[in-house]
C-alpha cells in the first residue's frame, strides 16, 4: 500500500501534468503599436504630376529606400504616413513646390514560424493572418504541439519584444511565431 505523503505527492504530480500549457499573458500596448515598414518590404511611392519618381521600391537591408533626385530615405521604424510626410519634406526641399505624395505597401515582408509544425519556416504574409492560419500554412500542428497559445517575437522600435498570445491573435509581417512543446 502506498503511504499517505506518497498519494499526496502522486497527486501533485498528476495535477501538474493536467495543466494546458503555458498561461496567456496580457499583450503590452507597445505590442499592439501601429504597422511599421522594416528591411524586406516593397512598397509603392506616387508622386502626383512627376511619372519619374513615381515606383516601387524596397526596403533594403538598411532600412532606407532610394528616391530618384533626393536619394536615400529612412523607411525603417516608419508607418507609411509618416514615410509619405518624410518624402514630401525631402522633395520641398529645392525639388518641389508642393509635392503630393502616397506611400502603401505593395508586398510586406514574410513571416516565420517554428516549433510544433509540420513544416517550419519562412512563408510570405497575407491579410488577416492569425497564428491558426499562419500554423495552417505550415501544414498543421505537430502532435505534440500546444494548440490554444504560441510565442510570438516582434520588432518594436528596434527592440525584439516577445508574447504569449492566443491561438487567434493577429500576426504581423516578420513576426516569428513559435509553436511549444506540450509534455503531456
């Protein structure tokens, strides 16, 4: 017969086998900050009345994008507004009178994703992507995966910043998710 301090600690065991995986944590505001375009993006600048500049352009490993006539223009850390407010100073600037300028991404740069997944890897964005979707692509869960949660590591000015989030939250362009491991 087993002891009374051995059932006990039997018990503890089995109730710590039961857990679901690691707990969802409170997402920071930082983490939920506006889009910002990073190396790998291409994106496509219009500028009305001058078809010479008007193109499209990609981010380069950098951060910056070169414009004919004003050369090269941080992008990096930039929302495309304030790319499109950037572009416009930098053209008033002995170029242009008034210049009217619209910046939007063309292609954003792809996503990544590790951990409990049939196929691991880079794969490029699409719109609305969630961590479900994003787990999809890569061709399902691992048997052994954690389903209801995943880690994502994201670039927040500079800074790499890491979460727990719930298998349907949103996923940004050069996230990287990571699938975990269930023990049981």
């Amino acid at each position: 017969m087993f002891s009374r301090c051995a059932v006990v600690v039997l018990g503890l065991l089995l109730a710590a086998c039961a857990t679901r995986g690691p707990t969802v944590v409170a997402v920071s505001p930082a983490f939920e900050a506006p889009y910002t375009l990073d190396a790998g993006d291409r994106l496509r600048v219009v500028v009305f009345g001058q078809p010479g500049l008007s193109n499209s352009y990609s981010v380069d490993a950098s951060g910056k994008i070169a414009i004919p006539l004003i050369g090269l223009v941080d992008a990096r850390g930039c929302t495309t507004a304030e790319l499109q407010k950037n572009i416009q100073a930098r053209l008033r600037q002995g170029f242009m009178r008034d210049p009217n300028v619209a910046v939007e991404v063309e292609t954003y740069r792809p996503f990544f994703i590790l951990g409990e997944v049939a196929q691991s890897g880079q794969y490029p964005y699409v719109a609305n992507l969630s961590v479900e979707t994003a787990v999809a692509i890569a061709g399902g869960y691992s048997p052994r995966a954690i389903k209801t949660s995943a880690t994502i590591s994201r670039n927040i000015e500079g800074q790499v910043v890491t979460a727990t989030v719930p298998s349907t939250y949103p996923v940004r362009p050069g996230d990287t998710i990571n699938i975990q491991e269930r023990w049981f």
